[in-house]
C-alpha cells in the first residue's frame, strides 16, 4: 500500500511539472520509464567530467533498437570529442557554447550513402534514392533513433540537448565531416553532466487537449487554451530564463520572419548539393 501511495504521488508531480496543476490529463498505467520520460529538461551548461567509457556504444545500441522504416536503417551518427572539431560545429550552430562544454557531441545523420554503396556494389540502381522520400524516411529514422539515445543517457543520470542549429551550414557541416553525398547532418546532441548551476524546472506543455483528439480534428476551445499556456509558459520562462515570454511570442518569433531560419531557408539547395535530389 505504502508502494501505491508513493507511485501516485509521483505520478501526481510529475504531471502536475508538465502540464501544470490546472491541466493535468487523467493518466492511467505508470512506471519508472514513464516517470523518467516526463522529467526530460534540456540542459545547456555542462561539467567537463568525461562520460563513462562506452557509453557512446550502449546510447547506439539503445538508439539501433528503435524502429526504422523498412528495416532500410538509413541513419548514421558521429561522435565528436575534439575539442577544436567542436569549437568549429559550434561557430555553424549559431555559437551555442554548450556544443564546446560537453565531453560527447553527437550528430545524427540522414544517410542514403551508404544504401547507395549496397546497390551499387550489387549493380543495381536504387531509382527512390532520389526521391524526396528517401530524404524524409532517414530524417525520420534519425529522429527516433537519437530519440532512444536521449531516453537511454537520461537514465543513465546524464543530460542532454539537441541541437537544430546544426541545420545552419549544412554544406560546411559536411565538410567538417568528411560526410559522402547522401549524407546531412540533422541535428546535434550535446551529452554529458549538467553543471551543478542548472536549476531549470520541467517546461511546461500544452494541454493533451490541444494537441490530442479522438478519431477527427477538432479546433474546439483553442483560443483559451492557448491563453492559458501563455500565461503558464511566461511565468515559467520569467523563473529560469531571465525574461518572460508566452508561446504565442515565441511562435510568432520564430517563425513570422524568414530571416530567423539562419539560413535554413536555403536547406533545399543545401540537400541537393549534399546528394538528395528531391523530386
């Protein structure tokens, strides 16, 4: 009994972190995993602590477990310790200095090279390589894989943030690289231990409400919603970011302007230089 009353009341604070007091969705099975899940922070300032050895190796294995389309598995992820190498990806990725303070920088690729390599070495032309959804299923496939990896390092008591910056300079990127055509960088993950600065609390999300439905689409009472995740996120955003802004703000930040894509207007040019045609 004393064991139920315990899971309860973390299920209880979990829920209440995420979504906020006035929001929390009737949730039903719960465990360790769905606790660890719902803990997820980014973190941006990190010891210079070394992660474990092989660790790289068991967030891979965890990240192979995921699914991938097909079983096609055309993903790949490079490892970046270097601390020059590092300094570098960080000048293409807006300059974010937790890519330098990390021990273990990890960039996912969408890899269509390598299935390339299969068919050419079997004499086969592989025609829906060039299509665009070659590129949309390894962008996919990337996803869920660092996804796992993310869940994996987090239970391992280490931390995390992903990087979409790295989106930036893809062609440059490359290069640093040394990445064949069919092969881009979509994003970075910083791992390792957070500094022992970082206080930053679970960000809210928007009600499951706004975001989950039964069978159709439904707009329904989104105008209030989305007011009252203002008010949530502004206040959150005031506690542990030094300003306060609602999400409406950072939508229309983000995405009224062509100019705060930071260059990635230009990612359709970029993937057909870097192998992925796009018909």
């Amino acid at each position: 009994m004393a064991h139920d009353l315990i899971a309860t009341h973390d299920k209880q604070s979990a829920l209440n972190a995420r979504y906020g007091a006035d929001s929390v969705p009737t949730a039903g099975p719960w465990n360790a995993t769905i606790q660890l899940l719902l803990a997820h922070r980014s973190v941006r300032s990190y010891k210079p602590d070394k992660v474990p050895a092989k660790t790289f190796e068991t967030l891979i294995a965890a990240a192979q477990s995921a699914a991938t389309s097909s079983n096609m598995q055309t993903w790949s992820v490079i490892a970046v310790r270097d601390p020059g190498r590092k300094s570098r990806l960080a000048a293409l990725s807006s300059n974010q200095k937790h890519i330098e303070q990390c021990p273990l920088f990890l960039i996912w690729l969408a890899d269509i090279s390598r299935n390339d390599r299969l068919g050419q070495s079997e004499g086969v032309k592989l025609e829906t390589l060039a299509y665009h959804e070659a590129f949309l299923v390894a962008a996919v496939d990337a996803a869920l894989a660092a996804q796992n990896a993310v869940i994996a390092a987090e239970s391992l008591g280490l931390s995390t943030v992903y990087i979409g910056s790295l989106r930036n300079h893809p062609i440059e990127v490359a290069a640093e690289l040394n990445l064949p055509k069919g092969a881009m960088g979509m994003f970075g993950l910083c791992v390792g231990y957070a500094s022992d600065s970082i206080t930053t609390e679970v960000k809210p999300r928007l009600p499951q409400d706004a975001i989950a439905f039964s069978e159709q689409y439904s707009i329904g009472n989104e105008p209030e919603m989305r007011s009252r995740y203002d008010a949530k996120l502004a206040a959150f955003s005031k506690r542990n970011e030094m300003n306060a802004y609602t999400w409406t703000e950072r939508v229309i930040t983000r995405m009224a302007k062509t100019s705060s894509l930071g260059g990635r207007d230009q990612l359709v040019v970029a993937l057909q230089a870097v192998g992925f045609p796009l018909r």
